[in-house]
C-alpha cells in the first residue's frame, strides 16, 4: 500500500510521479478499457462548463496571488480559528478529541493543537476540528448557517503538514476552502433539501482546500468534489439537544474536517470518481436544490473571496448574543454605570436568536447571563463566558433576575443580520438606549488587527503561556515568509 500511494506524488505542476508498476498498472487497465467500451465512455462522460470552469480555478489557485486584503483577512481568521483550537484544548470536547487522537492516532505525522501529540493526518484533522469548535470562539458566517474556519483551517493544516506545504501555499488553499464552502451554500440557496447547512459547507471547504495542498490536477479536483458531495449530506438537526456542546463540535467541525481530509488523500492516492457531480443522473443539485442554478458555484470566483464575508467575533459567545453585547459596550462607554444601579435590562432580538439563547444551561449560550457578567464585569472575557460555576454565584443571579429578552418580529424580518436594541432603565429613572445594526467582527464592522490579536491572547495565554503565544500569533501574521508550515508545530505543541 505505501509504494502505490509513493508512486502517485504530486508534482508542483499538478501531474503525477507514476513509477514503473504505476504505469504497468495503467497498461494493463487501458487493455481492459479496450474490452469493455462501456468504461471508456464513463471515463470521458461530458463535463460541465461549470464544473469545467470551478475544477481549473481550484487547481490553480495555489499559485495565484491573492490581493493583499484577502491575504490579511485569510491569516486573521487562521490566528482566530488557532485560538480557537486552544482554547477548546481546556473544555470538554477538546479533552475528548485529545483523548481519542491518543488512542487511534496512527502515524506521526500532524500535530493535535495544545497536545504533544503527533498522529495521522485525519485523526488530527478531526480532533483539531472538535478542538475549534468546542465552544462558540470561531468565526461564522451568519447568512449561511457555517462555522467554516473550523474544520478549513484544521483539515489544511493537517496535510500542510503532511506535504511541508509553504506558508503561502497554506494561506492560498484556507482562502479556496472558504470560496467554495460558502459558495456551495449559495449556489444550493434557501430551497434545499438539506436542512443543516454546517456540514456542507465545511466540507467541500475542508476538501478543495486540501486538494489544493495536494497540488493535484483539474481532473483530480472534479473527482473531489465528488467525494465530499457523497460526504456533504451527512449531520442532522439532533445536535442542538446535546448540552454539553460535544456533538455539536463533531457535526460542525470534527467530522467535516475528517471528511476533506479523507476525499483528497482517496484522490491523492489514486482513486477516481464521478466527473461532474453536477451534471448527470442523480447528480449532487438534483438530490439536494433541483431548482438550483449550478452558475451559482462560479459566480464571481476571483472576485468576491468569502472569507472577506465571514465574521471573526468578537465575544466568544453564541452568535446571537454578540449584538446585545456589543449594545451593552457602547452604552457603558457612553454612560458608565455600576450593576448595583440598573433596575431593568430589556434586550430586544430576533425570535430565532431569542429562542436559541434564552436561559440556556450554558453560560456562553444564555443572554441573560452573559448580560449579567457585562454589567458586574463590564466586559465578557473567555474565562466568563465559560465559567458555569458562576452561572450560581448570588450576585450574578441577582443582576440576571433583572434581564428581560423579548423576541421581535420586526428584526427577524432582517436576519440575517443580527440586530439587536438594548434598555437599561437605572434606578433614578436614566434610560439608556443602543441598537446595534452591524456586529463588531461582521464585514460591515470588521475588527482591526489590534482587536484580533488581543482576542487571540484572552485565548492562548492561559494555554500556551505568554511567550509562546506571542511567537505564535507572529509567526502566523507573517505566514507568506514561512517556507514550511512544519515551522508551526513548537509553537502550536503543549507538553
């Protein structure tokens, strides 16, 4: 088995370094074609101008140069999805990815983050992904239903590893992950078959941008898509029961990593596939949008890059959550105020943003709570928000007894934005307003670097230690310099 998959590397070009029993192989298998036409007409079955037009901008794409604000954007939400990935290395789901990539690690070849742990790359690929996603730190993206950065930047770490990928070459395949991820939201459209989105999303984001790490060619990237549309469908709505946010790591970002990983490496190795999973009977739309316009996998690809659309939050807190806060931050700016004069806090939000954080078990997922450590702390560290403890301290149940979260249906009419109206009525009988259009961290109010960074230190720090994070977030800010992303590995490691 290690000499068939040693005699198919990538070359830089994107062709293959066939061996002589590779090329045997296909003598033989070029006579058996002659005897059976049949195979030779599904070898050369028509391909889409669509499917055409997408597998040569993926297979390009880890050569082309990217414009200098989608390289910034794309290292930004690589440093945040990393601290991300270490700080869910302190919460239940990072344990158990820890513990599983320990004991069916396989060999050592990728690093599991915040662990000194080396192992196969879709074991790490998997457990990096849970670690990403083990609570609600990751970016989003809020008109897609998608948590990309959590299972694209993991999967594409892993084979950046496995290849010694440069830096730049990382870069190029997380911002192709995230163009054709979220793409495959747009182009399937709100008609869908399926109804959870996450797993789409981040699989053929996860796949293409590790096909691009593998260097391999336009047919190679038509047979992956194939198979992470064969994997994309999977994951159900179940998750949202499962309190301790274990599940929901694995369908967001642990499985969807995995499944990238896995459709490069079956390619990489030889394996072929459908041509177009677009076109053709019981194709990938037909099963999922029949209705779709498959134009829609294309439209703009080069000019619109989506991980310039994608929100890297602010507070790592469910997304629901982040406009009344930021609400309360601007309030408190505005008219500072102690938790011992407010009389009532009434938070205004979306039905659907309402039903999702309204007294949740979890403190990064309950408003009313996350409200309360705002007032008391007057901002809402990672170490809050994950503190479920304190969810029973006194004085934060007495400030919580006075928020009231009212869903409105004026501002569900506006998701996919987020809105959010905040009042604070303080004990004299002072009314303090704020409603929120934009999100800090959105595209349409972006945090700048200074904000990202220190968000990525709130998270790292207490993992990795001051020194380590500092070196880490550089070497990650300066990633177009690194000639191999190995170079990555002391910092991400914790003994």
């Amino acid at each position: 088995m290690g000499h068939d998959r040693n005699s198919r590397m990538p070359l830089e070009n994107g062709g293959i370094n066939f061996t002589r029993r590779g090329l045997l192989q296909r003598a033989a298998w070029l006579t058996a074609a002659a005897a059976f036409p049949c195979a030779v007409k599904l070898a050369a079955e028509d391909v889409s101008p669509v499917m055409t037009a997408l597998s040569n901008y993926m297979s390009e794409a880890r050569n082309r140069e990217l414009p200098d604000k989608v390289l910034q954007e794309t290292k930004h939400h690589i440093l945040d999805t990393i601290a991300a990935m270490v700080s869910g290395s302190d919460l239940p789901p990072g344990h158990l990815a820890i513990q599983f990539a320990r004991s069916y690690g396989g060999e050592k070849i990728a690093t599991v983050v915040a662990s000194n742990i080396l192992c196969g790359p879709i074991e790490a690929a998997f457990a990096n992904g849970v670690l990403a996603h083990s609570d609600e730190s990751d970016d989003d993206y809020s008109g897609g239903g998608a948590h990309p950065g959590a299972a694209v930047v993991p999967a594409t770490l892993a084979l950046g590893e496995q290849f010694g990928s440069s830096g730049m070459h990382y870069v190029r395949a997380v911002a192709l992950g995230y163009d054709i991820g979220m793409r495959s939201f747009k182009a399937l459209g709100p008609k869908m078959v399926l109804r959870d989105t996450h797993n789409l999303v981040a699989t053929f984001g996860a796949a293409v941008g590790c096909g691009c790490l593998a260097s391999l060619n336009p047919q190679q990237m038509r047979w992956v898509m194939d198979y992470a549309g064969q994997q994309a469908g999977a994951g159900i709505g179940a998750w949202r029961r499962d309190t301790e946010h274990i599940e929901k790591a694995f369908v967001f970002a642990g499985m969807s990593a995995r499944n990238g990983v896995m459709a490069a490496m079956l390619v990489q190795s030889g394996w072929t596939g459908v041509n177009d999973i677009f076109s053709g009977p019981e194709n990938f739309m037909q099963s999922y949008a029949p209705q779709a316009d498959p134009a829609g996998w294309t439209d703009k690809l080069g000019e619109r890059y989506e991980v310039t659309l994608t929100t890297i939050k602010r507070w790592t807190t469910g997304g629901p959550i982040q406009s009344p806060l930021d609400a309360m931050q601007l309030i408190l700016k505005k008219h500072p105020f102690e938790a011992n004069q407010v009389k009532q806090v009434v938070v205004r939000a979306a039905t659907s943003a309402a039903f999702t954080v309204n007294n949740r078990e979890m403190p990064d997922i309950c408003l009313q709570h996350m409200i309360a450590v705002m007032m008391i702390d007057k901002t809402a560290s990672f170490k809050a928000a994950h503190d479920k403890a304190r969810m029973q301290d006194p004085e934060v149940l007495r400030q919580r007894a006075k928020v009231q979260l009212i869903g409105d249906e004026e501002l569900e009419k506006l998701i996919p934005k987020r809105v959010a109206i905040v009042e604070i009525t303080l004990n004299d009988g002072t009314t303090l307003t704020e409603r929120v259009e934009a999100v800090r961290g959105t595209p349409e109010n972006p945090m700048n670097r200074e904000e990202i960074v220190a968000k990525a230190r709130d998270l790292m720090d207490p993992v990795l230690g001051a020194a380590q994070t500092k070196s880490l977030i550089e070497k990650v800010l300066g990633l177009e310099n690194v000639k191999s992303i190995r170079e990555l590995r002391p910092l991400l490691q914790k003994a």
